[in-house]
C-alpha cells in the first residue's frame, strides 16, 4: 500500500549509522514484498532482529479439509461453535483452499500468543469486541466492524479489551485495495469506496524490553502448513522508529461509502480489498435501486469462475428471509450452484427504499473445501430451502 508513513525515530538518510543516546548502534532492518520489487518499510531495532534460541515444533490447530462433495449451498452457524480464547492459537478452520484460509474464534480478554504469519497477510474482520493489535509496527487499535490487515512475517500479538468475535481471511499472498481504486501511483482515487483518511495505522513506538520470548509461527513446507514457536534472544517489540509504504492497519466497515444504482448493482462495487484468487467485499446498510420497476433483492446467478462466502453481521438480509439464515451465519454458494434470494423475498423486497444489512463477503476463484467447524456447525436443511419456498 503506497501510503507514506513515518513513526519514531529515524534517521535522515537510510542505511547509514543510526545510534541512542549512549552511541550504541541500532540494528536495521527492511521488510519489502516481492524481492524488493513492491512495497517495503525500514524498522531501527535496539536488539538484533536475527537472534533466535530456540526453534521447536508448534502444532497447530485442525487443519483438515473436505471436500465440497456432493456439491451444495452450505449454511455454517459460527455463533454456535465453540473454540479456545486464544485470538491466535485458538482459531478453528470454516473453509479453505489453497489462496485463502477462512477462521473464526472468539477470545477472551487475555493477550493472545505472539504471531507471526508468514505463509501471507491477514485480513481479520471485528465482528464484536474492542483492544489493541499489538505489533513490531507499534499498538493499532480495533473496535467492532473493523477490518485488521497484518501483513504477511508481521510479529503480533491481540490484546483483546473485551471478549472478541474475530473473522479472519487468513491470504497466501498479499491484501490490498483493488487496482482500480488506485493511481499508478498508489493514491486512493475519487471513485475508490474509502481514502486514506478511514486507513488507521500505528501512530508511535511500542517498546518492550525483554528476553527468551517464544513467538508462533505459521509458514509453508512441501508438506503444507506447519507451525514453529521460535524462542528471540530480545523482545521483537524493540523498534524505535520505522518509515516506509508497508505496515499494519485498520479500516471500520462503517467508513466504507456503498456505490448504489438506479437497478440493482453487481458485486464488484461492494469490493474492498483482494488479494490473489480471491477479493472482500461489504454489503452495509444503503439506500437501493430507484428505477421504478426496480426488484432490490439480488437477480439468481450463478459463479461459474468462483465460490461465494457471505459472512452475516448485522441488520436484517432482506434477500435471506425463509432460508434459516440469521446474525452470524456463513453461506457457502459454490461454482457450478446457481443461487440468489428466497423466492418470496423478490415480492417481498419490492418498494423498499433502503436495507438495512451488514455482510463481509469472500469470493474466491479455486473451489473452497470444509474445514472441521463448519461440519461442527452445518445446518443440514438450508440447500433445499428455494425449493421449499416457491414464492
């Protein structure tokens, strides 16, 4: 993300001596994506970023798979699983493939362990709860409705103020906002849903000292994801100042400005971020279509080139009603599925003016296969219910 940022204590001209107030010299280091091709930031570290003690095995939570077979919609009740308080180490799988894993948790208020992704970004969606991300970038606050983009090797950790419904689009690649909102320079551009003013990162240092800290590391072998908890001679958190286009950050579904049309308006205008083989969009409560003969809910169609993943958040999804769908559910619509509203909510939505709705949804091009919650949660009812309501 091309947004210059500068945080702490830097010096003028990079790569040369940087030193305290005692002349000792900090350590340098750049963080860049791409083989220094694309975006990067320079961190100034006290201690010595490489130093490690110990590496072991972590072993990570359920990583099984199912396929979607026989293929069906799938209807996955998330507020009716249970998992750990651990906003990292706790996560249970709902769906996956290669480019993206989808998790959810629900914490406590404990810190969680420290973290550090490197198999690619992370965008955590906030469905409740409030805290405080902490990072080698510095503390970035999270409130409900909040989507919290980790970049990919970040050191982390969640420190939840309140229990915390966390949704986490966990990418194999990078997470940024689509080409088309953007300069070939990188700026946000007038059409773009949201600005740099509704990006919030890390407004100073977060400074901690000390030693042996274990540090959980997600990354990728030829044998798949696999866990090591890393043991740092210094506390990673010793960063002193930091500049550059790369870093943690949040944007609150609420400052997302909805594109609305005359007829009703394709997927695409509700996109926020995407990453590859994959995109997130938000549905958010809106004024609809104004064409007189205007049908608000959703025409049935079918992604012949993707699976749909609706995340149910708030308000009340008119194109829904009579399907078993309700606050924080997941429908899963796979290629090769047509599907669209409940027939007797197209009569039902005609007239209305505005929905008052709130969805995060994942669409991804690679079929998605069941993780173990979702067959913990499935509603076994839902891909029969169009044919149960006729209209």
């Amino acid at each position: 993300m091309a947004y210059y940022r500068s945080v702490g204590d830097v010096p003028r001209t990079r790569h040369t001596q940087h030193r305290d107030a005692e002349g000792r010299l900090y350590r340098e280091e750049l963080m860049g994506e791409e083989g220094f091709s694309s975006d990067s930031s320079l961190l100034y570290h006290r201690g010595v970023p490489s130093a490690i003690t110990a590496s072991e095995v972590w072993e990570l939570p359920d990583q099984s798979r199912t396929p979607n077979h026989p293929l069906a919609p799938r209807h996955l009740r998330l507020h009716d699983l249970e998992t750990g308080t651990d906003a990292v180490a706790d996560r249970r799988t709902v769906l996956a493939n290669n480019d993206v894993r989808i998790t959810y948790v629900v914490t406590g208020a404990e810190p969680s362990a420290y973290y550090r992704d490197a198999i690619g970004d992370e965008c955590v969606f906030v469905e409740s709860g409030s805290g405080v991300v902490e990072t080698v970038f510095g503390a970035v606050p999270y409130r409900a409705g909040d989507f919290v983009v980790v970049p990919r090797a970040t050191t982390h950790r969640w420190v939840p103020a309140e229990a915390s419904r966390l949704y986490a689009t966990e990418a194999s690649s990078h997470v940024a906002p689509p080409k088309r909102y953007l300069s070939r320079f990188g700026q946000l551009l007038e059409h773009a849903p949201y600005c740099e003013r509704d990006l919030h990162g890390p407004a100073e240092p977060l400074l901690r000292v000390g030693a042996d800290v274990p540090v959980l590391v997600k990354h990728r072998t030829s044998q798949g994801i696999v866990g090591t908890r890393m043991t740092y001679a210094t506390h990673p958190f010793d960063v002193v100042g930091w500049d550059g286009c790369l870093y943690p950050y949040t944007l609150n579904i609420d400052d997302y400005m909805p594109i609305t049309g005359k007829v009703h308006q394709p997927p695409p205008v509700h996109q926020v971020f995407e990453g590859w083989n994959f995109v997130v969009c938000a549905f958010l409560p809106r004024k609809v279509d104004y064409h007189p003969l205007a049908v608000p809910v959703p025409y049935y169609h079918s992604n012949v080139d993707s699976d749909e993943v609706m995340f149910y958040v708030a308000g009340d999804y008119e194109a829904r009603k009579g399907s078993g769908i309700g606050l924080g559910s997941i429908s899963l619509h796979p290629g090769g599925h047509a599907h669209g509203p409940q027939p007797s909510a197209i009569e039902a939505s005609l007239g209305a003016e505005r929905f008052e709705e709130t969805a995060v949804m994942v669409d991804t091009f690679a079929p998605l296969e069941l993780g173990e919650a979702a067959l913990a949660v499935e509603d076994p009812e839902y891909a029969w219910t169009w044919a149960r309501d006729q209209g």
